[in-house]
C-alpha cells in the first residue's frame, strides 16, 4: 500500500511540474522569444487591403487589339521596278490601355498601337468599339485613344507621380497573355530609371507582376489612383522575371494634354550641353563636385543664356530637386513646356547661386512628310549602319507605298535631289525651300541593305 502511495505523490509531483514548466516557458513566452515569421517576396502585411483599389481599377482598364496589315516581298528593287505586290497578310497584337475620362480618352503604349490599320477597344463589361488615334509621343511610348460611347464611363484619376515613394505599394492592372482584368501587386522598386540610350525616359520601376499584354495597363497606388501606365518588363525571355516599368503619371497626363491641345508634344529644353559629373571626371576637371551636371556650352539666345548660366557652371539643383546626373534633369523637364519657369541652383566656382530660367522649345527629333515618319539616328545606329548622315523611317502610311512598308520602315533617308541628310533639322530645312507641286528624288537604303529611288 505503501508503495502505491508512494507511486502516486510521485506522478503527481511530475504533472505539476510538467504544467507549471509549460506555463511559465511556453504559454507565456515573451515577444522577443517567439520564433520569427519568414518573409518572402510575395508577404503582404495583412493590415493592408487592396480590395477597393483593384475593383475600383479593373472596370477602368481595357483590352486593345490592333489589326495591322504586312505585305511579304522576295526582293525590294524588282518589286520597285517590275511592280510586283507580293503577298498581304492581315496580324493582330493585344495590349492594355487605360480610360482617363468619362468620356472616352483611352491611354495605352505607343508600341501597342504602332503601324495599325484598325483600332478595337474591349471594355471590361465585354462591348467593344472602335477607337480613333488622337496622337502619340514615340520617345515616351505613350498613345491617345477616343472612343465614341452614349453612357459615361469608369475612369481613373491621375495621382502626381513625384510623391510616390520607395517601398510603396502598387498595384498593375491589365491583360497579360491576352486575359482580362489581371491585378498583381508590388512596391515602388526604384524611380526615374533610365533605359534609353538618349536619356530622355524617365520610368517607375516596379516589382509588381507584369507580362505581355499589360503594356498600356495601369500602375495604381493603394488608393486606386494612377501612378504609371505599364510599359515594359526586363527579360531575356520576354516575360515577367521581377523587374517592370511605367511611364510616370505626371508624365502620361502632360503627354494627354499637349495632344489635346496642341496636337503635338511640347518638348522644352534649359538651352545647355555637358555631361553629368563622377569622381573620375571631378578629378580630370580639377574640381570638388563629384554629383550634378557640368555645363560645356550654353545654347545662344535660351533661357540659360539670358539667365546668366555660363560654361564651367555646375547644376546642382532644379526647383529644390537634387540634380545627380541627365536623368535627373529630364524627369523634371518631361513635365514642362516652353515658356514654363524653373528655378536653377548652381554652383560656379565655389559660390551657390539661385536664378530662374525660361525654358525654350526643345530640338524636334522626329518628322512626318509626304507620308513618312522619319526621326534622327542615334550614335550607336550610325556606327552600326557605319553611316554618318542620314535619317530613319519609322512609319509609311503614304497609300502608293504600304506594300513596301516591310522594307521602308527601319529604313534610312540618305538624301532628297542629290543633297544628303544630316537630321531632322537639316531635313526640315531642305523640304521648306523646295518647289511647291513638284516632286524630289528620295534616295533611300531598305532595312535589308539595299539602295533604292523614289519619286515623292
């Protein structure tokens, strides 16, 4: 009996002390013990709600078909002389695009609707309409729709795109892989990324998922608001591999209202040439400043001319924004016009000055004529081509010569009667100091490298 009791005080003992252990070092373990969550790319903190945003989004973002028509050729030169046709064939291409009023105005990419015979807006109610082409900034790849419709429709609104943030979340709406009303989200990876070799872009970079078919679809913030239209993703296999980009909103809306306005995008320029500074180029210079831009010449009679900038002098800042390099400089001036004031903090010698300039119209890079859409050559495209003059075709809607449209465009303008072309400029020049109503020789090499003549 003895021996029982015993037994039991001792299993007794161990469940108090096997309760009490549990209480005190499991139970009611402090915060800092607790084991930590592992976060993931995808981790969303669960007090956020993207709920509202995505519905109030999708009905706003349509789907766009472009139907465009390729005709084949065996050989340019015995087309041109024999007048064969050759064979026709109608492609289709899909994106996104994005209503900006009640009304109608669509926005997508450049890209999507480039070279299109036909126009088709899907909204996310399933009815389709056809859409008119109001305009399109090339250099910014962004386009303007209208479509006709009895009812107002969902739009978004335009939120400013500088007070987006790193690390803020967005949201990407639109058709990849031909679906419709897609929503992924992301954060704001990284702003006024640079992926021209001209400088002129200025993109939001987003780790947001973003496929073929979202070109031309909306960046949202949490608010629903638009930040960016979806232009692009980096990839050696053209779908999504972590890293996207959009046009900035502030940027988008500019675009919108010079088309619809002016009919054209008003470029403006400060009136300066140099090169942003490094420590490499600080050292070779001689001087302290390892950030902002170096100004080598001043454009006679700008704005920076007649504000006082002067060779030598280094822009460190344009209305309060810190100016590290080109892009920095382009992403303010994307958003202004000519005639527009900005203020210049530079600094010359060692002393810090503060102006203000009048911004003047910037240089036209590109030109349409007679039906062809011509704009200058980049440095690089002149070395590969090893050609030092010259402007390339980018668009013919000129009726006597779409069939040939496979080998004009990416084409290049040589020369017009004999006098070869050094640019937009020059071109622009020469076609105002010819004879009214009379045709001019177009000397032009086709894509394929041959060398043909045409009458214009």
């Amino acid at each position: 009996m003895k021996n029982v009791l015993y037994l039991f005080l001792i299993c007794l003992t161990s469940g108090v002390l096997t309760l009490t252990g549990y209480k005190l070092f499991i139970e009611k373990a402090p915060a800092d013990q607790e084991k930590p969550i592992a976060l993931s790319n995808t981790y969303i903190p669960t007090n956020l709600d993207f709920t509202s945003a995505a519905e109030s989004t999708v009905n706003a973002v349509v789907h766009v078909k472009n139907l465009s028509y390729v005709t084949t050729h065996t050989n340019a030169l015995l087309d041109f002389f024999y007048g064969y046709k050759g064979e026709t064939k109608a492609q289709i291409g899909t994106g996104s695009g994005v209503i900006i009023s009640e009304d109608g105005y669509i926005v997508t990419n450049n890209h999507v609707i480039e070279n299109a015979s036909e126009l088709e807006v899907t909204l996310n109610n399933d009815k389709t309409y056809k859409a008119q082409l109001i305009g399109t900034d090339k250099q910014m790849d962004i386009a303007l729709l209208k479509i006709q419709n009895d009812s107002k429709l969902p739009y978004l609104k335009f939120a400013d795109s500088d007070q987006i943030k790193l690390g803020e979340w967005v949201l990407a709406v639109g058709n990849p892989f031909n679906l419709t009303s897609t929503v992924t989200a992301g954060i704001i990876s990284a702003k006024a990324r640079n992926l021209s070799q001209t400088g002129i872009q200025s993109f939001i970079q987003t780790d947001a998922v973003v496929n073929p078919g979202n070109s031309g679809g909306a960046l949202v913030n949490t608010h629903g608001e638009l930040v960016g239209i979806n232009t692009m993703i980096s990839s050696n296999t053209g779908s999504y591999v972590g890293y996207a980009f959009a046009v900035p909103s502030n940027v988008t809306k500019k675009i919108v209202e010079d088309l619809l306005t002016y009919g054209n995008v008003q470029n403006a320029a400060l009136g300066i040439q140099g090169f942003e500074l490094n420590t490499s180029i600080a050292q070779q210079l001689e001087i302290k400043e390892t950030k902002g831009f170096y100004i080598q010449s001043v454009v006679t009679n700008s704005g920076a001319e007649k504000a006082g900038l002067k060779q030598n002098d280094i822009i460190l800042q344009i209305n309060d924004k810190d100016i590290n390099n080109f892009i920095d400089i382009r992403n303010v001036l994307n958003t202004k016009r000519p005639g527009d004031i900005v203020s210049i903090t530079y600094k010359r010698e060692d002393t810090l000055k503060t102006i203000s300039i009048t911004l003047i119209k910037g240089e036209e890079n590109n030109l349409t004529i007679k039906g062809f859409t011509l704009e200058n050559l980049t440095s690089e495209e002149q070395n590969k081509l090893s050609l030092q003059t010259g402007v390339k075709i980018t668009a013919v809607t000129n009726k006597d010569f779409l069939q040939y449209q496979a080998e004009l465009k990416s084409g290049i303008l040589l020369s017009i009667n004999n006098i070869n072309i050094t640019n937009i400029q020059h071109l622009k020049q020469l076609i105002n100091q010819l004879p009214t109503n009379t045709k001019s020789k177009w000397i032009i090499r086709t894509n394929n490298g041959q060398v043909v003549q045409i009458q214009l």
